[in-house]
C-alpha cells in the first residue's frame, strides 16, 4: 500500500511517500514560496536509506501546480504513475468537537473543516486546499484527515473548559482544544512501548517553533498547555504563551493597540524573539555562550514555565512514569532540558548530565541511575504516525 502524506500550509506543502508496512518513508519533500515565481522544490527519495537530494527553483502560481509538479518527480522512478497512491493522509489542524481519530474524508467531512475555519483561520484553509488539490491529482486514492486537535479529544470537561459564561461554550465552542496532537501521541506510544507500561503516566514536552506539552495516562490525552488556539500555554519561539488576560485589555485600551496589532504581538513578535531577539535557539545559546544576560533570562523563563506545567501535570496524572522532550528543541537542546530537570527530584527526576550532553539518534534514556521517572527523548515524527493511522483505518475496515 501506498500511503502519501501532505501537510499542506498556506504557501508549502510538506509531503512523505510510505510503502507500507516499511516505516521509511520512501521519499519525502517540500514546496515552498507556492503562488511565486521563485518557488522552491526540494525532494528526497531513499534508495536503502540513502538520500539523494534534488532541489528546483521555478514558478508555482498554485498548490494545484505545486502538486502536479510533485507528481511529476514521483513519477520519476518512484511510481509509475499517480494511481499507484492508495491513500493520502492529510494533516488537518483543526477538527473542532467533530473529529477525535483519523477519518476517511467525505463530502461531509469536507463541509465540517469548512465550517471550522474560523476556529482556524490561518492553518485550516490551507489544509482544506490540501484535500481539493489532492482529491483531482490523485482521484483513485482515499483520501483521510488527521487532526491535530483529535488526541486531544479524551480530555475531561474540568480541564477543556473555561471559566466563561456557559453560552461562550455552548454557542460559540469557545473551550480548550488543543494542538500538535499527532506528535504527543507518537511520543507517548513510543514511550510506553519502551518502559513496557501500556497505562505509564507520561508528560510529553513538544518543544519546536511552536511548544506545548500534555498529561498522557493509558494513551489518552487527560490535559495540555494549548488551549481554544495554539497561543496558550509555553512560552514559544515567536508566541507568548499564557499572559494575563487583561494585559490585553490594557493593550487595546490605555495604550491604543488595534486587535490586528495585539494578534501580531502575541503571535509574532513575543516568546523568545521578543525577549532574546531571536527565535531560533541556536542564536540564542551562542548568545548566550557570549554572556548575553538577555539570553539568559529567556531561556530561564523558558525553562521555568515547562517545569510548572510538569508539577502541574504530575498533580493532574497523580504519579509520573516519565517525561519525554521532543521536536527540534526537545531533541537537541542539551541546556534546556538541563534547566527544566534541575532540582526536580521531589518528582522523581534526576537528569544523567553525562548522558544529556551527548547527541544520538532515535530514543534516548536520560535518566541517572536512582531517577524514579524517567526522562527520555524521543525524536517526534508526525508524518509516521499519519502514515499509521491511515493504515490502521483500513486494516481495520478490511
Ligand atoms: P516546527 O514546530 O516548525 O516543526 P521543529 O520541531 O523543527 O519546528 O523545531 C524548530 C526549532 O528547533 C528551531 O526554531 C530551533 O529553535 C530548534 N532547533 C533545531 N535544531 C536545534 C539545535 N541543534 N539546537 C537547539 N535548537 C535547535
């Protein structure tokens, strides 16, 4: 079976080919600058695990055009043609209440991601987009949604709600959803599967250009930091996390921001870019290598607000098995996850720093001999797990 995954934004479209059951993606991809005339191409395919990279530059007025030239150099020695695709697995950001698992798309399906796109205005779109394109270039395949609110679903009401009149729920949906759910179930399975504890109380700590983290027990998504959007919660690369609410007011109000204004504030000027300068972590720890106080400061308060959501979340699972970093920062930053595990032990957490330094692929144990919980690092990869819902879907309906 082949089963190609799109993770379609607004101007990119990420994309993996999988022969399924092999978990290496047979080539993978990505658009970029799509509606130029100086988009970019850069397409991988494996052959034994090796990569042979080619990149393009060239005009893509649309997705359509994007896609068909992706077709194009699929067909170039990795399929015959466009209907050796039995599935394509899209990558949908929002599915609101409607949608807790993968689901084969239907005119129905369509019409509800329709219906969310002011839950999602700038991600659900493009995911949309994603499905139409995808649907023409690809007509004999089935075509399935993941969304990336769906692991989120299993949360208890106590959690998802807000303190806001009932109606605000009721009427207008307003509530915690949270996101990049793919990725915490991924990591979650992964770290189950290795501490051989199918109910383990986890904390999966997802740490890229976006960041959040989610209380996992039996598999199931009990609470996260992100909440009605992915502005809640830690502190990001380019994003606040949580702030008091009224400093918004006082935003719009006293000191004359509009709502546009406020929307990029938080958004695209605040998290470490706005107190570091940059957003990119790797600036930042040369930075602070050269005593940078700026630096520091942030990856202090970056460091402080995951280990209150940690004490937090132990509160909610009563007990942690383990904690887990992933994505960019997760995996690679040595200095934050030494902040976030110094002097934790009171849950069960002691850091091998030895250990924390080194850098290696795949799945990683930190943990000193002693530690109670563990402290592992586990390389997220959410177009695997797409790749698996969508074959476990029809495995099932087989
Ligand atoms: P996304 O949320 O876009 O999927 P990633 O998971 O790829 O993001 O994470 C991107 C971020 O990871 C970068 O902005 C950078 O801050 C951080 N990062 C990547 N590599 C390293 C590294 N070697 N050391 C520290 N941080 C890194």
């Amino acid at each position: 079976m082949n089963i190609f995954v799109i993770n379609s934004g607004s101007s990119s479209i990420k994309y993996q080919l999988f022969r399924w059951p092999a978990e290496q993606p047979v080539c993978s991809g990505l658009v970029e600058r799509v509606g130029s005339e100086q988009a970019t191409i850069s397409h991988k395919v494996f052959a034994e695990g090796v990569p042979t990279e080619q990149r393009l530059t060239l005009p893509l007025p649309d997705h359509e055009a994007g896609l068909h030239k992706v077709v194009h150099l699929l067909t170039d020695g990795v399929i015959q043609d466009p209907s050796d695709i039995d599935v394509v697995g899209h990558r949908v950001v929002h599915g609101g209440e409607s949608f807790s698992q993968a689901t084969p798309i239907t005119p129905e399906v369509k019409a509800e991601i329709q219906r969310l796109f002011g839950l999602a205005p700038l991600h659900n779109p493009a995911n949309y987009l994603g499905i139409e394109v995808a649907e023409r270039v690809f007509p004999r395949a089935r075509q399935v949604a993941v969304f990336d609110t769906a692991f989120h679903q299993t949360l208890p009401e106590k959690a998802f709600r807000y303190a806001l009149p009932t109606a605000l729920y009721t009427e207008q949906r307003i509530r915690r959803y949270g996101f990049h759910g793919t990725s915490h179930q991924y990591v979650a399975a992964q770290a189950a599967a290795y501490l051989g504890q199918p109910d383990a109380r986890l904390i999966t700590i997802h740490l890229g250009n976006g960041c959040s983290m989610a209380a996992v027990r039996g598999g199931q998504s009990l609470d996260t930091s992100m909440g009605f959007s992915p502005l809640a919660g830690l502190v990001m690369g380019t994003r606040s996390g949580d702030v008091d609410p009224s400093i918004l007011l006082h935003l719009t109000g006293p000191l004359g921001y509009s709502p546009e204004q406020v929307n990029t504030l938080l958004n695209k000027e605040s998290g470490m870019l706005g107190l570091a300068g940059s957003n990119d972590m790797r600036d930042i720890s040369q930075a602070l290598a050269a005593g940078d106080a700026a630096a520091q400061l942030a990856y202090d308060i970056y460091a402080y607000r995951i280990r209150q959501y940690i004490g937090a979340y132990a509160a909610v699972l009563n007990g942690l098995d383990a904690i887990i970093f992933t994505a960019g920062v997760g995996e690679n930053d040595a200095l934050v996850r030494q902040l976030v595990c110094q002097d934790i032990d009171f849950f069960g957490l002691v850091l091998a720093e030895a250990q924390n330094q080194q850098r290696q692929p795949g799945l990683r144990d930190l943990s000193a001999p002693g530690s109670r919980a563990k402290i592992l690092v586990v390389p997220t990869n959410e177009e695997l797990e797409i790749a698996q819902q969508c074959a476990a879907l029809f495995a099932s309906a087989s």
